[in-house]
C-alpha cells in the first residue's frame, strides 16, 4: 500500500460498490471485503472507515478478468 492518508465511510464504500451498509457489516463479521479501521470505543458505538489504499488493493485483488472465447 502507499502512504495515501484517505479513509472513505462506509457509506461512501456502500455507494462505491454498489452494497448496502448492512452487506458490508456482514462482510466485517464474516472476515470478508476491504480491511477496515475500528476507530473509537469497542462495540456499536465504534466509527468504521476504509483506508482508500486498501479499498483500491481489494478491488484489485477481486478484478476477474474473462477469458477470451
């Protein structure tokens, strides 16, 4: 990753992959989708940010490129 200092919302990261705010929780739980930042006191209360670098390295990862017919 590089050193880019921007974090996204999660409902900034729910509007860019076209998810639902409860999807990505889902994700969160299961140990699935982007790394992720718990920022603040454990529990319900904690504030979630996604560091924009490891949003775009998860995209990369994910990319399926089709074969040729």
């Amino acid at each position: 990753m590089s050193e880019n200092n921007d974090y996204l919302t999660v409902d900034a990261v729910s509007d860019l992959l076209h998810v639902s705010s409860a999807t990505l929780r889902r994700w969160r739980k299961i140990g699935r989708g982007p790394a992720f930042i718990k920022m603040g006191p454990s529990g319900s209360a904690a504030t979630i940010v996604y560091p924009r670098d490891a949003l775009d390295e998860w995209l990369r990862a994910n990319t399926v490129i089709p074969k040729n017919h």
